[in-house]
C-alpha cells in the first residue's frame, strides 16, 4: 500500500472540505445492487416493449406493401422502412450490450426516426391521406418504446410530443379534413404518440415503486442493531478501513515492507489508526432511528426525530419496527407526490415510571405529530402499527393527526 485512504470513516474526503449527506448511503447501496440503468427489474419491461414495437412493424410493413403500387414515391418509402429497421434494430443491441442508452447514442437513435418519418412523409405527401398511407412514421414514433427502460421518462414524453406535434403539423397542412379523412388522422396519431406516453408514465410509476421499496428494505435492516449503531454508510468505511488494514499488515508479516516503516507507509499507518479512532467515536452516538431516518431518501425528506436521551434504542425489535412502519404509512403519499406534502416529527422521551409499572421497565412517552395528515385519511395498518409500539391515543392539531404513545421498555439501569 503507498496511497493514503480516498475518505475516512466518516464519509469525509481526505484533504477536500466535503462531506456527504447521511442519506446518501441508501443511493450508494441502490448504485452498487444496480450497476445498470435498466436493472432495476425492468430489463424484462424494456423487452416486451421491443416484441410490441416489432409486432406494429410487421403490421405497418405489410400495409406498405399492400400499398405499394399507390406510392406516388415508393422507393422513398421503402428507404423510410429501411432506416427505422436499422435504427430499431442498432438500438436494440446497444440497450443489450451496453446496459444502457447513452446520450449520443439516443441522439442518433431520434435522428434515425426523424429520418424515418420525413421519408416516409415524403412519399406519399402528394396522396393528401397521412392517416390512411402513412406506415413508417406511425411505426418510428411508436418506436421510442426500445428506449423506454434505458432513458428518463421526461426524454420519451419530449420527444414523443415533438414528433406528435410534427405529425400533426404535416396532416394538417397536407390532408384535407372532412368526415370520411378525420378518423383516420386522428387514430393514426393517437397509435403514434400515446404508446410512448403511456408507457413512460407507467414504467416512471414502476421505477418509483421499486426504489421505495428497495430504500424501506434497507432501512428495515436497522431494527435489530444495537441500542447505539453506526449507519449503512459507516458500516460500508468501515469494511474498506479493516481492507486497508489488512493488506498493510500482510505486506509487514510476509516482508514486502520492511521494519522500521518507510516514512510514506508510516504515514499510511497512522491514517489507518486515527479512521479507526473516528469511527468507533462516531459510531456510537447515535440510535438505529436516527439513522433509520437519515439514511432513507424518503424518510429524511418527511420525517424528523427529536431524542435527546436516545431512548429509542430501549425499544425492542416489535416496537421498532411498529414505529418505523408508522412513519413509513404516514408519508406513504409523499412517494406518489401528493398535492400537500406529509410530515411527521418524532419526539421521545423523558422516561417515566409509574406507580403501576412492572418491576425493571419504565414508560417511554412518544409523541408524533404530523402537517398533511387528516385523521380520517389515515390507513388501518398505520394503527396497527402503532399497537405494536404501545398503548396509545389520538387527537387532532391544527387539522392533522396527533399520536401519544406510552411503549413499555426495559430499564437500563437493571441491565
């Protein structure tokens, strides 16, 4: 080893004034489990997207065939299903190979379709039917359905309403519009564009739903750790420190570095101990729900925690994952961008003990107060949740749910 650590346990870049948000961790774990853009499950998606967008070519190629002899133009036509098959098909591969639809290579793939669509445009302009003659055009705005899995949603919903727009420029200036000429310009564009759309929506819906889920999978992961715990991210430094460690001390026992240490890898060394010094300083401050919370992208936007005397960790394994549901089912609209945005604040403690308190517990008061949350918007489970955290009671504050909580916990002290 001859280079200093990248970042400390922290999270800190050694030698830059940077620090990373703790909600951060959760995006690294979601990169690492999904080294592709369209992995995240809709790799499938993205191929029944592709069989749909062949199977509208072979209807669309056999009506220029059939329609062969009508073209005023009919090589320009062919030429037009010539260039979106290749397009179609080059796309295709590049999504497979690559795992992803780089920039300039969807700019090349648009390029393909515009040239599609204007060929096409071209040969049968002088029969003044877009809706009826057209065939390739339809099919290369369908085609932006191989691009669905690998770019944003916004990407296929822009080009998708340029393309719609343009189609619909060209039969209105082209066809003469009357009742036997309109339904067929207008399902043509209809079976165009609103495939791209509609598909974009749903697999932006998908993509959402995915990582909400993934995000909660590994915040539930929290329940069972310690009272005081490091956080994902700092778990993640931690195996790269004891790596670092490792390697420095095999170079040492098999002789590759030489006793005394060169100055340079002494150095190396004493970075090594002081990250160790840091981490297990930082990492026992804090409880599961603080990082529960600020490790989540969808809990660290809503929900807040005040804690001064860190009594979540005296909840056990059923309350915790009752409290941690409950904060989940409150915002839960949040992740569907609901028109008032939720948000919970967690407040816990001080420590109570009753005269009717069993031997070796004591009281934990939780209060959760919440913006955005009628009562009677409230899903059964979140009580049910909140059953399993303790006895409890509901009030109403400034038109939004108010939950007190007493849970029953063990007494540290006769631990």
């Amino acid at each position: 080893m001859t280079s200093l650590p990248e970042e400390n346990t922290l999270g800190t870049v050694i030698g830059r004034p940077f620090r990373r948000r703790e909600s951060d961790a959760t995006r690294r774990v979601i990169r690492a489990a999904t080294p592709r853009r369209s992995s995240l499950g809709t790799g499938f998606i993205g191929i029944g997207a592709a069989v749909v967008v062949g199977l509208r070519a072979v209807y669309g190629f056999v009506w220029f065939v059939g329609l062969w002899s009508v073209y005023p133009i009919p090589y320009a036509a062919l030429a037009a299903w010539t260039v979106l098959i290749v397009t179609l098909v080059a796309t295709f591969v590049t999504i497979r190979v690559l795992g992803e639809l780089p920039t300039w290579a969807f700019a090349l793939f648009l390029l393909g379709l515009a040239a599609s669509v204007g060929l096409d445009l071209f040969a049968i302009w002088d029969l003044h039917d877009i809706g009826h003659f057209a065939t390739a055009a339809p099919t290369a705005v369908m085609g932006l359905l191989v691009a669905l899995t690998s770019r944003r949603t916004s990407d296929i919903v822009v080009a998708a309403s340029v393309f719609g727009a343009g189609l619909a420029t060209a039969m209105i200036v082209n066809t003469a519009w009357s009742e036997n000429t309109a339904s067929a310009q207008v399902t043509t564009l209809a079976f165009a564009v609103l495939p791209a759309i509609i598909g974009a929506v749903v697999i932006s819906g998908f993509r959402r739903l995915v990582q909400v889920e993934l995000d909660r999978v590994l915040v539930q992961s929290t329940v069972s750790a310690p009272r005081f715990a490091v956080g994902m991210l700092a778990s993640e430094e931690l195996a790269r420190l004891d790596l670092a460690a490792e390697e420095l001390l095999d170079s040492v026992a098999t002789g590759k570095v030489k006793l005394p240490l060169h100055p340079k890898t002494a150095s190396v060394a004493a970075s090594l101990a002081t990250e160790l010094r840091l981490h297990l300083i930082e990492g026992r401050r804090e409880t599961w729900l603080y990082h529960a919370i600020t490790e989540s992208d969808l809990l660290g936007k809503a929900v807040t925690l005040t804690d001064k005397g860190n009594l979540a960790g005296l909840l056990d394994p059923q309350q915790r994952d009752g409290l941690l549901s409950t904060a989940w089912l409150l915002i839960a609209d949040n992740s569907v961008k609901a028109s008032s945005p939720r948000t919970v604040h967690l407040t816990l403690g001080p420590a109570t003990s009753a005269i009717d308190t069993p031997s070796g517990k004591i009281w934990v008061p939780i209060v959760i107060t919440t913006t955005g949350v009628p009562r009677n918007r409230v899903d059964p489970a979140t009580w049910e949740a909140i059953g399993r955290v303790g006895q409890h009671s509901d009030s109403t504050e400034n038109q939004s749910l108010r939950v007190d909580i007493s849970a029953l916990v063990d007494n540290p002290a006769d631990q």
